[in-house]
C-alpha cells in the first residue's frame, strides 16, 4: 500500500482545502449569526464549530457525492455532519466526561464561555443539524428522510452516543478487545461510515451498492480510530491540538492498550487496505477519494 503525504502532493493539498473552505462557507451562511439573540449561543455554537477542525466527516461527504453524479447539493449535508461532530467535541470535554481544557489548540467550549452554555451550545448544534437537511432537501424529500435517518441512527444511542457510554463506563476495567470494538465501532466509526454513506445518497447508481458503501465508512472510521489512539501516545499537545496522553491518563480502553503500538499500527493498515479493495469495487470517480483515504492513514494530528 502507498503511503501519500499531503505535503509532497500540492495537487491533492489544494483540492482537499478547497472542499474544506468550501464546507467553511456553507457552515458559516447555514448557521445563525453570533449577534442573532440569543447572542452568547450563537457565539458559543460558532467558536466550536467555524473556527478550526479538519472537516474529515463533510469531505468526506462532498468526495462520495463525487463518485457518481449527484442529484442535488451535498454541502448542507457536510454541514450538517459537522454540527453533530462538534456538539459531540463540545461534549465530551465537559468536566462530567473527558474533563478537558483544550480543544484545537485553543480553550475548550466550556473554558471560554461556561458549563451550562457549552451544554446548550451543544444541544443546540445537534438540533441545528436536523433543521439543515429538512430545510434543504424538502424539495427533494425522498432524499432528506435518507440523509436524517442516516445521521439520526449514526449520532444515537445504537451508535456515536452508545460508544461514547460504553467508553466513560469501561474506564479501569479489564482488557477486553470485543469491547473495544464495540466502543469504536459505535463512538467513531458509525459517524465516519454516515459522512460515507451520506455523500452516496446523492447518487441513485449507489443504491445498487449499499453493502459495499457501509463496509467502506466502517474501515475508514475504524482505522480512523485506531490512529487516534496512535497519536495520543504519539504525538504532542501542539501538534495534536489537545491533550496527549489523556487517555493513559484517565485509564481509558485503547487500542493501544489492547494491541500495542505495533498491533494497532496492524489493524490501521488492515482496515485501510480493505478500504480500498472497496473503492476497486465500487469504480467511479476517485481521483481525490483514494489518496485523501490513504492521507488519513498518515495523518499527524
């Protein structure tokens, strides 16, 4: 398998950061203003979710809309996503959860407004994520009940929110890999999986491949995981944007801590290559999809 490097491919850097201002601006028209009362939300919404990130989950809606030609504009749907990712960060940095200060190299929610608006703040992007497709897909509404059920299903307690639970509750417990499975399955991959399966939505050719679409999201999202749990014993705070090491800290279930660097660094190429003996099925236009699949693979933060 090829490893590509964003920085030695400008090509691909200038693409990938063009869908990624393109998901900014959508994010920053399709969301209430901070000056629209109440102000201190709107404000408190935006600093989580116009300022920083790396928009993995919308471009990975606006790649897959590309495969096969699209029937509508996926960008509310990226947007859309990625509310529901933040109000997750948002979250889970909560002192009830992760209890942590830095978010993106800057404080987190919490720190920077309060407790009780970064709660809101968080509410209020879960909802705002719903209003985005009903209003935007009305027009085509066979369309918007796939793009809700999806995301719904994805951020619920079957899946990102169940993760999540079963993550705070195995914290000191024994090593079991079946969980940790379980944990990533559902707290990381089930989202990455919907952004996969959300930007195929806008094609009718992809209902022929709906096993293969889920397959994909659940490899990129596992992988995606995986190396998260590299970084956190790899990387630093300023590289990563957050706090390394927390994990260890909080005697979280890890990858790491299950398989071991080199075993983890096994399941990341396993769930890559199948990856892309995914994409060799599907066909389609992937000159950006395959290589920002494999850049994901090396990412550094």
């Amino acid at each position: 398998m090829v490893k590509v490097d964003i920085s030695m491919n400008s090509q691909l850097e200038k693409s990938i950061q063009q869908l990624k201002e393109s998901v900014e601006a959508s994010i920053d028209q399709l969301l209430p203003l901070s000056d629209q009362r109440p102000d201190n939300l709107h404000s408190s919404m935006r600093y989580s979710l116009c300022d920083g990130g790396k928009r993995v989950r919308g471009i990975l809606v606006l790649l897959c809309s590309k495969i096969f030609k699209a029937s509508a504009d996926p960008l509310p749907a990226a947007v859309a996503i990625e509310c529901i990712h933040a109000y997750s960060l948002i979250h889970d940095d909560l002192p009830a959860i992760d209890d942590s200060d830095i978010r993106r190299n800057k404080p987190s929610n919490h720190i920077a407004f309060n407790e009780a608006t970064a709660i809101l703040a968080g509410d209020a992007l879960l909802t705002e994520a719903f209003k985005i497709l009903s209003e935007n897909y009305k027009e085509n509404p066979e369309l918007g009940i796939r793009l809700i059920q999806e995301l719904a299903t994805a951020s619920s307690s079957l899946g990102m929110i169940g993760g999540q639970m079963e993550d705070i509750e195995n914290e000191g417990q024994a090593v079991v890999a079946s969980t940790l499975d379980f944990i990533h399955e559902n707290k990381t991959a089930k989202l990455i999986q919907a952004a996969i399966y959300m930007g195929f939505a806008f094609s009718e050719e992809s209902k022929r491949h709906s096993n293969e679409i889920r397959q994909l999201g659940y490899h990129i999202g596992m992988s995606f995981q995986y190396i998260d749990d590299l970084l956190d014993v790899q990387s630093d705070t300023e590289t990563l944007g957050k706090p390394t090491g927390s994990d260890s800290d909080s005697d979280k279930l890890t990858s790491v801590k299950v398989y071991g660097i080199e075993g983890t660094q096994k399941k990341v190429a396993e769930h890559t290559s199948q990856a892309e003996a995914l994409l060799d099925q599907l066909g389609g236009e992937q000159s950006i999809l395959r290589p920002y699949i494999q850049f994901l693979q090396n990412r550094l933060n």
